[in-house]
C-alpha cells in the first residue's frame, strides 16, 4: 500500500522536523511491504541554493538583461553565481543592483575591464585597492569621466530642448491654435 505526502500535508510533518519549510519541497512515500516491512522514501524537490538567491531567469527579468549577457558578465567576474548541486547558477539578491550598475557603465562607454576595476567603489562599503590604481587606470578613468560629463551635458541640452518644444506645443494648444493651422 502506497500513500503519499504532498505540500498540502506538510504542516504536521513540520512538526516533526525543525526546518518545516524542508516539508516543503519533498513527497513522502510510505510502502507496506507483504512481509510487513515498512520502507519510507522522502524525494526532495531542488528548491535552490538558499535563501535570498535567484536563477538567471529571475535575473535577467528582474534587471531587462539578457541571460547570455548575465553569463558573458560572469566570464568576466563582474558578478558570480553560486552553483547548485543540479549545475544550475543562482545569483544573490544584491547582484539586481550589481547589473543595473553594470549595464549603466557600459552604457557611458566604459569597458569591461575598467568596469571591473571600478566596480568595489560602487558596494557599501566602499573598498577600494589602491594597488590597482596604476597611472594608466587612473587617466582612462579621467578620460572616461570626461567623456561623461561631456554626454550629460548634451544630454541635458537635449533634454531641455524637448521640454522647451513641449511647453511651445501645449501654451498654443491652450491659445486655441491647432497642429493643422502653424
């Protein structure tokens, strides 16, 4: 005789083990042998690596990132994912932030390897290796940061550009005067 032990029923199994969330993730079968032999089997379902870890599904939804991309970032070592038992990577919740960061350095135009360089000045706290801070790291850096703030202020006057032309469109909406009639 078989019976089996879902989730539903995982509430008085708890009871039976400290970690009631282990319950969980198994099926429990109860096997009556002819010889009354009783053999129980727990299968436990792979939830994970642990607690406050996702898989690069969940990563890459989370942050708009393709999974290629996530794992082109890893070959890199501008994240790392723990690996499960099941070969399956699982990345920490603050690696969210991490790519968002990432992807807005690449976005300015820094490379990989800069990106990797600068990339503890951008954790809490703050750890920063003066050793690598070699002269050449430093003046791409200053070039870089340049670059940036010369692409701000475009931006910006773009930005402004777009507001200006917006107020003019909605003063005349308001005026009466219609698209068709400037």
């Amino acid at each position: 005789m078989k019976t089996a032990v879902d989730s539903a029923n995982s509430a008085a199994l708890g009871s039976l083990w400290p970690l009631a969330s282990f319950w969980d993730s198994c099926v429990l079968s109860v096997d009556m042998t002819a010889d009354s032999n009783l053999h129980i089997y727990v299968k436990v379902k792979p939830l994970g690596c642990g607690v406050g870890y996702m898989r690069i599904g969940e990563l890459a939804e989370r942050t708009g990132t393709s999974r290629r991309l996530l794992r082109y970032y890893e070959e890199q070592g501008l994240i790392a994912s723990k690996r499960c038992s099941n070969g399956y990577r699982d990345y920490d919740e603050r690696f969210v932030d991490r790519v968002i960061q990432i992807r807005g350095l690449l976005d300015a135009g820094l490379p990989t390897r800069i990106i990797k360089q600068i990339l503890p000045c951008l954790d809490k706290p703050r750890v920063i290796h003066f050793s690598d801070a070699t002269p050449e790291m430093i003046a791409t850096l200053e070039r870089e940061r340049d670059r940036m703030t010369e692409r701000i202020t475009y931006l910006t006057r773009n930005r402004d550009a777009v507001s200006d032309y917006l107020e003019t469109v909605r003063s005349k909406g308001r005026s009466g005067v219609t698209s068709s009639t400037v």
